[in-house]
C-alpha cells in the first residue's frame, strides 16, 4: 500500500466523519457501535472502500438480518451522497453480498493522476501530490480559471507565488524578490 493510497483514505474518512460515526470493534472483533468502515481499495489505485458495519443480527442485538440490510442500504446510500456532494467519484459495489463503494478522487487534469482534497479560504478545492496542479475537479476547465492565487515559501525562506491552478506566477514572484531584495538593501 503506497502513502497515496493512506492519504486518500484518510481523505475520505476526515469526510465521513463530519456527519457519520465510525463503526467500533470490541476485542473479538464483532461489531460493538454501528458505523462505517473506510480503508484502502487495491493498492496503487488511490482508492477507497466504503461500507456500512452494523451490530450481528440477533436476540443480543434486538436486529434483525432484514433492518440490519436496510440500516446497511440507507447508510451507505448517505455515505455515497456525501461524498459524491464532495466531488468523490463512486461506485456502488456488492462485496461479500454487502453492499459498499469503491472511491476516488477526480484525476488531475494536467498528468490524470488522483488528486487529494485541500480547503482553501473555505472552498474545497483538490490538489495533484504528483505535479502540484490545483483543480475543481469539474472537469470543465473555465472553472479552473477562478482558483485564488497562492504562495509556498521554501525551506531557505523564498516566497513562490501560485496561479490558483498550480502554475509559478512568474511576475508577481519576480515582484516580490525584487521588493525583498529592496527590503534587505535597506537594512544595511
């Protein structure tokens, strides 16, 4: 399993988790809090599995198998529309005769590999871990244009300014050396 994929999948669950409980496991194993469970799909993929895990059906329980499917179909089902709100891609998938998603991140327009999630200024926006380019992740390139500019200083201290798209805005980044260097010669 590459880093990616972790990030991906921790991606997803910070989502999940800001409307719905994680599932909890006792020390068998066996279900003790109803919840979803959020992991990894195939390794290298960038994607995540999705599903519903409920208390075992039973005297115990109080459940039945038919509410404990139906709990299953409608909390997937949200989960699914939380993240497809989001901008995840997903798919609905049996696993076992369960019913869970398979997700991912839109690709990155520029090098079509998986992007990861990023708020800036309280938009969510996604960002390529691989060439740096920031997207919508619509698709729809016009959308790209209005991403706000930003800036990464680097580990000597040098401010770069970013098109919001992830491209080096190359005059306000030359702009802001020279008023540095002005800044510096005033100092001595």
């Amino acid at each position: 399993m590459t880093d990616l994929d972790e990030e991906v999948s921790s991606a997803a669950r910070a989502l999940l988790l800001t409307r719905h409980s994680e599932a909890k496991f006792d020390a068998a194993r066996l279900v003790s809090v109803a919840g979803f469970v959020c992991g990894p799909g195939a390794p290298g993929r960038a994607q995540v599995r999705v599903c519903h895990r409920t208390r075992f059906p039973g005297v115990l329980s109080g459940l039945t198998f038919a509410d404990a499917a139906a709990e299953e179909h409608v909390l997937v089902s949200a989960y699914a529309d939380l993240l497809r709100a989001h901008g995840w891609s997903v798919r609905e998938i049996r696993f076992n005769k369960r019913l869970s998603l398979l997700t991912s991140t839109p690709a990155c327009p520029q090098c079509a590999g998986p992007t990861l999630p990023l708020p800036v200024g309280g938009e969510g926006i996604w960002r390529c871990p691989a060439c740096g380019r920031r997207t919508y992740g619509t698709g729809d390139e016009d959308d790209d244009v209005d991403l706000p500019s930003y800036s990464e200083t680097d580990e000597h201290g040098a401010v770069t300014i970013y098109h919001g798209h992830g491209e080096v805005d190359l005059e306000a980044s030359a702009e802001l050396a020279s008023q540095d260097s002005a800044d510096d010669a005033d100092e001595d």
